[in-house]
C-alpha cells in the first residue's frame, strides 16, 4: 500500500489513526501542549475572560478544526426569533391600505393576479372578492413618517421606535411546511440546517450550563399547522447544535429530574462510566457524533441545577410580570416564554425561538386574527421594553415573522362581517429590532391591493444576509463542507440590505 492511493478507505483510516496519535500526544497532558490550550478556554469561558482573548474563542470548531467566530465585529450577540405559524395576515396587521374599502367585493383585477400561483384551496372558485381588512389602524411616531399598526395591536405601537418594519417580504413556497422549511433553513427541502444551528456553530456557547439553540412553543388559538422538530434541526451539521426544545409541562426537558432513589453522585458515576465507554468507542470509529453524544450528556447533567433557576420566575418583580401580561405566569403560554426568552438571553443563550401556532386563517378571520394578535401583542412588547431597560436590545436581535402572507381576496364566502385569506407568498410583512437594525423605520411597498410588491423587494435569503451581517459574519463565508459542497445558510443566493442596518 503506498501514499498515492488517497481513494483506499483503509489507508485513510490509517492516516485518521496517525493525526489522531499526534494530537492526542501533543495533548496529553494538562501542562502542556493543546491539552494547556483547552483548559485554559474552557476556564477562561467560566471565568468571563475578555473578548478577542484566546479563552474567549466560542467552544464550536470549524471543519477545519480552528473556532469559529465572527468574520467582523458584530452588532448583536443572540437572536431572539418569533415565528408566527401559520402565516399571519399583513393586510390586517401591518399593510395598510384604506382605498380597499372602496373595492369591497369587486374581482380582484386579473391583471394583478398576472397568473400567478393559487393554492388549491382557492384556484377553482368563481370569483375572486376584494376583502378590505374590517380594522382600523393608528399611525404611530417613530424616527420616519409613521408606523401603521392595526387596531389589534396597541402595545406593539408602544414600542414602535423600536421596529424595523420590512412591507416588502417575498418568499418561494405556498404551502405552509415547505414555507417554513424555507424561512428556518434557506431551503424547501428537509435536510439542511436551521438559522439556529448555524449560529450555534458559527458562535459558540456562551454559557456551559444551557444549551446555545433554545425552542419554545405556544399552542395558539386557531387552526393548528404540523410543527415538525426538523425546524429546529441541526441538518449535516454536528448534532450538539440542534436546538433543545423547552416543554410547558412538567419537566422542561424530558428526563430532567433523576429518577427515584437516584442521587446526583449516582448520575455523576453514571455519566463517568458511560462516557468511558463512547471515548473508547471514539478511539475506535473516530466518529464525531460520538463525541457530540459525550457532550450533551455532560451538557444534559449541567441543565439539571441550572433550568430549574431558569423557569423559576418567583426571583422577577411584580412590575415586570404585570408588563408581561395576565397570562405570564401560565407555563406554555406566549407571555410566559416572551419572559422566559428575555431570562435566557440574560444568561448567554445565543439562538431563542419563539412558536406562536394557530395563525392559519382561511375562514372567520376577523375573530380568530383577533383572538391570535391579543396573545402576542402585550408579551412582545413588553419583551422589547424589557431587553431595552436592562441594556440587552442593542445586542439583542429580536425577528418577527410568518412563513408567508395572506390574499387580499377572501376564501370562500365574502360578507361585511367575516372573510377568510389564502396563502400569499408574493408580498408580506414582517419586523425586527434591536442588534443593529434600523430602528423605527418602515421598508418596502405593495402595490395597493397589497398583492405585489413595487418598491424595494426583500427575499428570504436576503434577510437571512442582512441577519446574519448583523451577527458578524458575512452569509458567503459562514458554511460547512457537506458532500462535497460547501454548503451555507443563503445557498448561493442573498443579498444584505444596508438600508435596513443602523
């Protein structure tokens, strides 16, 4: 066997053993050598070393075994991202257009439609009805010419300075699970990482004792879309940066508390014993998911003292819990994980996603819009005003957004009281603050039935770019060798949006 046959598998493996000896040589002991140089990060990381020092680097590697980091030096430090599941309707939210009113009922022109995609739900009825939004809407001041909210929403207007409000939304799928595949991962297709994941990877933990990718779920009060756990996936990436999911109920994690009889030393042996056993399985196959599967068990074994301190809100004041609202002490709800998002992100997590179910409106939306937007409207502005006071929005990047928007035309029976909306993927809205966005600022325009757009068009990808700039690092250059490809959260596509940065 000779070094030119690079392709034999067995020679590869000889030469993975090899650089696995070196480095486990070079490393062998605590006083020497890289075994020096990761206990220092690690203590370095406990002990709140500065930034730009060598035990400050994040605790992810890149493929090629360095840490990551940001590329420049970033405006925020963690994402705090709402999804709205379901798709709300910007039209009866956000996109206001008064000279609707004067169409009520008129065929939406076909000249607006051009042609365009329809959902089955919609493709085989007769008529088309224009269904100008029954609420009203207030301008609020912000740094520009005003921001139009709905009637729905008058604490989100107490914080609009705060808001950068993106009218001019685009997006590729039409139906709701490739829709949301496509705004958590860059693409329809299942498989690749979520924008959680890939800031796990790209910035490391911030804290040893809570994960770094962090999921919590609201139910909502509507019709209710699949929520499958690959949205918060970590795709070809390392395992250990797939988001944990929070529960409401009992354990917030699954197998939090130790089992009866079972001591914290008792666990403690256990985990020895157990990851013993994966570092000789490492030794043996050189699996890196063996070694992700060591340290969730040692990160699962932390979470145990310090989750039971996260959800325990008996330390907050009684102002702040009346900012949050009525229902902020009800596990699940969205005011509880509106505060529940504010704590984490006090305490370093750097990726908090928010799922707001039950948006998906076809039919008496006027009722159910109302019923969905009174759940989120107090808790998200108050989550606003809460990171604002405590000095964490300016390094907080909070995102809220739907997978795609709403027809101007109703679904189904059009009356002066009631209407439904279909899925709208050509023009949507949705908002941001915080982490070095623009603040109080409206971007983009539809045209006036809300249904293209005309001015200043912003694709999924572009908001991920502009997200992403916002974090330190440029969307070319954040990506991971997968199958040959170098693979990123933008694919090959984004643009960054310097409009929309501050």
């Amino acid at each position: 066997m000779t070094d030119s046959n690079t392709n034999d598998p067995l020679r590869e493996r000889e030469l993975l053993l090899t650089r696995r000896r070196f480095f486990r040589k070079a490393g062998g002991t605590l006083s020497t050598g890289l075994g020096a140089l990761a206990l220092s990060s690690l203590l370095g990381r406990e002990l709140g070393a500065k930034p730009g020092s060598l035990a400050g680097l994040p605790s992810n590697a890149g493929a090629n075994g360095l840490p990551l980091g940001p590329h420049f030096r970033p405006k925020a430090k963690r994402v705090i991202y709402m999804h709205m599941e379901g798709a709300p309707s910007h039209l009866d939210l956000y996109d206001y257009k008064p000279g609707l009113r004067a169409r009520f009922d008129q065929d939406l022109p076909e000249s607006v439609r051009d042609g365009q995609r329809l959902t089955g739900m919609t493709s085989g009825q007769a008529r088309f009805p224009v269904a100008p939004s029954l609420f009203q809407y207030s301008r609020y001041e912000n740094n520009q010419d005003g921001l139009w909210l709905s009637e729905v929403l008058p604490h989100t207007g107490s914080v609009a300075k705060e808001i950068c409000m993106i009218n001019s939304m685009h997006t590729e799928a039409i139906n709701h699970e490739p829709a949301i595949t496509f705004f958590q991962t860059g693409n329809q297709q299942p498989g690749r990482p979520s924008f959680g994941s890939w800031m796990s990877y790209g910035l490391g933990s911030a804290n040893a004792n809570l994960p770094t990718f962090v999921v919590m779920i609201t139910q909502g009060l509507g019709n209710m879309q699949a929520l499958s756990a690959r949205f918060w996936g970590s795709g070809f990436l390392p395992s250990e940066h797939q988001g944990c999911k929070l529960r409401s109920g009992g354990d917030p994690v699954l197998y939090l508390s130790d089992p009866k009889g079972v001591s914290r030393e008792d666990r403690r042996r256990m985990l020895d014993l157990v990851g013993e056993l994966n570092e000789r399985e490492y030794q043996r196959s050189l699996d890196p998911e063996v070694r992700a599967r060591i340290s969730q068990y040692e990160m699962a074994y932390r979470m145990q003292m310090s989750v039971p301190e996260l959800t325990d809100f008996s330390d907050e004041d009684a102002a702040t819990l009346e900012m949050y609202g009525p229902e902020v002490n009800k596990p699940g709800s969205f005011a509880s994980n509106c505060l529940m998002a504010r704590r984490l992100a006090e305490r370093g997590v750097r990726f908090i996603q928010l799922y707001m179910r039950g948006w998906d409106q076809h039919g008496n939306l006027p009722r159910e819009l109302r019923a969905q937007a009174g759940a989120v409207d107090q808790p998200q502005a108050a989550l606003i005003k809460d990171l604002k006071r405590r000095g964490l929005l300016d390094d907080t990047l909070v995102l809220w957004a739907g997978e795609f928007g709403r027809t101007v035309y109703s679904q189904g029976q059009l009356t002066k009281t009631n209407y439904g909306r279909d899925h709208h993927p050509r023009a949507f809205s949705v908002w941001a603050a915080g982490g070095g966005m623009k603040p109080g600022i409206s971007y983009g325009k539809t045209d006036d039935f809300g249904y293209n757009i005309v001015e200043n068009p912003v694709s999924v990808h572009d908001l991920h770019a502009t997200l992403l700039h916002c974090l330190g690092f440029d969307h070319e250059r954040l990506g991971y060798r997968h199958q040959g490809r170098d693979m990123r959260l933008t694919d090959v596509f984004g643009e960054v949006k310097h409009e929309l940065l501050a």
